[in-house]
C-alpha cells in the first residue's frame, strides 16, 4: 500500500494502475475526500485506490507498520514556508510510525537541502537558548542532543529532478516480532484497518 499526503485533487491515476498496488489518499479536508471519491469511483470499486480523511501529524487511520510508502505532494513545503518546524517534526514521526521497517518517505520540494533537512531531521531550539561560537553563529548540537527524528531514518537522499528535488527517506529497520506481537500478521493488520476506514466513512 502506498499513502499519498496531502490527497488533493490529483487522483495518482497512473500509480494505480501497478499491478497489486492500492494508493490510499489521505486529505484533512472532507470536501476533497468526498470530491476526489466520486471521481475516482472506478478504482475504488476495484480496490485500487481509496481515499481517507485524516491529519497527517497524526494519521489515526492508519496502524504501526502497515504502509510500504509515503509520497509527500508539496504539504512539507506548505509548512516549510509557514516557519512551523513543531508540525514538519509531527508529520515526520507520524509517517515513520506508518511506515514499514524499511519503508520510504518521499518528498517532492522546491526548497533546498541545506535548509529543509536541518528542519525536518535537527532539533527545534529550545526557548532561552541563545548560546553563540565566537564569530557569533548559533553553536551546533551535540550529537546527543539531536532530535530522534534523525535516528528513525537509516538513510536520506536528495535527488535532483527536472524543475524540483526528491528527499527520500528510509525508516531504520525494526524488528518484526515488534510490529506483529500485538496484532497478527501485516495483512491481517491492513485488512483490519482498511475495514475499519470504511466503517468510519459510512459513520
């Protein structure tokens, strides 16, 4: 299963068309869900595709290890842009929640590495805390003091695209006795939660 955030209006009409790969869009706004379901009814009758309304800082739909990736469509840099470092950092630990050992996060964005990977893998500074280097640039972290973010991810890329980048992360591997102990076998967890989702819409 791949989770597409936001959903929007883009129905990932081709991406649904791979063979035993179901694209779940999920979108905070009812409107769009409700919108996007009517017009992409076709491949939610052949289960290919579904959309959900959910928060991506918290992605309530969905259980612990259940979704192979993560395709971000400009949301990160909607925040990125806002100055809102606390919801990039729930946003990022949410999909990392979602996602398999292993799994990936892709991001689409216009914004350079150089400042968007400080935000979405380092620390926010702490209230108070104005300590300064000798030339007077704010003093790095330790590397004790980076945020866990950073230690979710077993690997992180940025890849140039025609006219935007690509930052691809990795969940760090996880031990599978830890996802499945408490809820059965991964298809047994997806079946259930994707049942679940649809009795939510019915509500």
């Amino acid at each position: 299963e791949m989770l597409t955030i936001p959903g929007g209006w883009s129905s990932e009409e081709d991406g649904s068309r791979r063979q035993n790969t179901t694209i779940i869009q999920a979108d905070v706004s009812q409107r769009v869900v409700s919108t996007m379901s009517h017009r992409c009814a076709s491949f939610i009758a052949n289960g290919s595709m579904e959309f959900v309304q959910d928060d991506a800082t918290s992605l309530t739909a969905f259980e612990d290890g259940t979704i192979d990736a993560v395709v971000d469509k400009g949301m990160m840099d909607a925040l990125f842009c806002a100055s809102r470092p606390d919801i990039l950092m729930q946003v990022m630990k949410s999909v990392n929640r979602v996602l398999l050992p292993g799994g990936i996060y892709g991001i689409f964005s216009f914004s350079r590495p150089e400042f968007l990977l400080k935000q979405l893998l380092e620390p926010i500074d702490r209230e108070g805390d104005d300590s300064h280097d000798g030339l007077g640039f704010k003093k790095r972290r330790s590397r004790k003091e980076l945020n866990v973010n950073k230690a979710l991810w077993k690997d992180v890329q940025v890849r140039a695209l025609d006219n935007i980048l690509l930052y691809r992360f990795q969940k760090a591997d996880g031990e599978v006795d830890d996802f499945e102990s408490n809820g059965g076998s991964r298809s047994a967890r997806i079946a259930r939660q994707k049942q679940q989702r649809m009795q939510r819409r019915k509500q």
